[in-house]
C-alpha cells in the first residue's frame, strides 16, 4: 500500500484492472479483506521485464560475438591432446604451452558420444538418416580419429570467443591445424562431422561461404563413397 493510501483508495485505484462483476463483489465485500487486484497490470508489468531481459541477452551475445570478430587471431603451436571424459569429436581439452582450455571447432558438429542430450542426438540421426544408435557409434568413432590425429603436436587458433560449455576450464571457438590439414575438413571428409555450428573467415583470410563450400564438397564425395556415418544412411 502506498503511503498516504488507506484500503479504500488504493482498493478504488487499481480495481479499474478487474471485470465489472469483479467490482461489484469486491465492493460489497467493503474493505476489510484486502483485493485481489491488479492482475492484468501485473500481467502486463511482468511482460515487459521478460522482453527486457530477453532483448538485453541477444544484446550482450550480439556484442560479444561482434566483439570477438574484432580480435586478432592467436596462435598456439605445439599443443598437445589432454584425456577427459568430456571429450568428443568437435569439442576437446588441449595444453598449448602453459595455458589450458577446451576448444570448439567452428563450422562443424561431430556425432554426440552419448545420450545425455537426446533432443540433439535425434537431430544429429535424421540429418544423417542413421538409428540413434549408429549416430552414437559414430561419435565414438570420431573421437577416436581425433584423439588419433592429435597425437602429434598441432596447431590451433583463436579469437577467445567464448563457446559456453559447463566445464571449470574456458572453452573457446577455434580452427585446429594437424599437419597442415583443417581438423574440421579431415571429419567432414571422413564422414563424421556435418557442416554446422558457428562460422568464422580462416585466420589466413578465407570467407567463411568458401570455407563452407569446401566441406560440402568434402561431405558429398563422403556420401558418394559410404565414408563413416554415411555408410549405413538411409535417409539422405
């Protein structure tokens, strides 16, 4: 109740929100109880915070991805593959030197290796039309060919942009470079990774549509030679 109010006058100011049999009874009821009123304006007051809240987040990821965009590329040579559990084909823990992070690899998306996302790993299964458990035995398979092909040191780089993640150890969007070769093209040509996920020009200045266009180029001659998931699609 606001100060200076008494129960009839604060009653009498915001029972404009109610329906006209609303008042009539709150009326008779006189101002002993206190009323249920406002619902409409609480309605409407709560709407605007959630578009406020909504809006503010796109803003903030907006700018962070703008942001990010602006940085220079950092280059880490001689990193070195570290075992964790969480670790699967397109998002893995590495030791470039002193510092530590989780990578994600941009423009690509490996099988998950479990079903603790069931929504994704349905999604990954009728995009490569396979079972959901051919799905997940193909994220096996490319975390093995990582784990395989990073046992040599390699290079990775980065603009720090964030990649979420739950782990303690910062996870960051970037390009992976074994032997001169893109990580993401050597999964996409082996036919476990689809082309999807976060694009980025190369840090050597090629557009990301060309960069994309080469890994459709990579998948489809997978397709055309039944490499990896796509040995027992059915659907595409």
């Amino acid at each position: 109740m606001r100060p200076g109010y008494g129960l009839a006058a604060w009653r009498d100011a915001t029972i404009l929100d109610l329906t006209p049999s609303m008042r009539r009874t709150m009326r008779a009821r006189g101002a002993g109880v206190v009323p249920f009123v406002g619902v409409r304006r609480r309605m409407n007051l709560l709407s605007a915070v959630l578009a406020s809240i909504l809006t503010l987040t796109l803003l903030c990821v907006s700018a962070s991805g703008w942001a990010a965009a602006r940085r220079p590329w950092v280059q880490f040579a001689g990193c070195r593959y570290v075992e964790q559990p969480y670790n699967d084909g397109d998002s893995f823990h590495v030791r470039c030197g002193e510092k530590e992070m989780v990578v994600r690899l941009y423009l690509v998306d490996a099988p998950e290796t479990r079903l603790q996302h069931a929504d994704r790993v349905r999604e990954q299964a009728e995009y490569f039309g396979v079972t959901i458990d051919e799905a997940l035995f193909a994220g096996k398979r490319a975390s093995d060919t990582v784990r395989e092909a990073l046992r040599a040191p390699f290079v990775v780089w980065t603009r720090w942009a964030s990649a979420g993640g739950r782990s303690a150890t910062p996870r960051y969007l970037a390009f992976v470079e074994v032997n001169g070769q893109s990580l993401a093209e050597l999964l996409v040509s082996r036919g476990l990774a689809r082309i999807k996920g976060i694009p980025a020009p190369s840090p050597q200045g090629t557009r990301s549509s060309e960069l994309r266009a080469k890994l459709y180029a990579l998948e489809g001659d997978a397709k055309r030679q039944r490499r990896g998931v796509w040995a027992t699609s059915r659907g595409r």
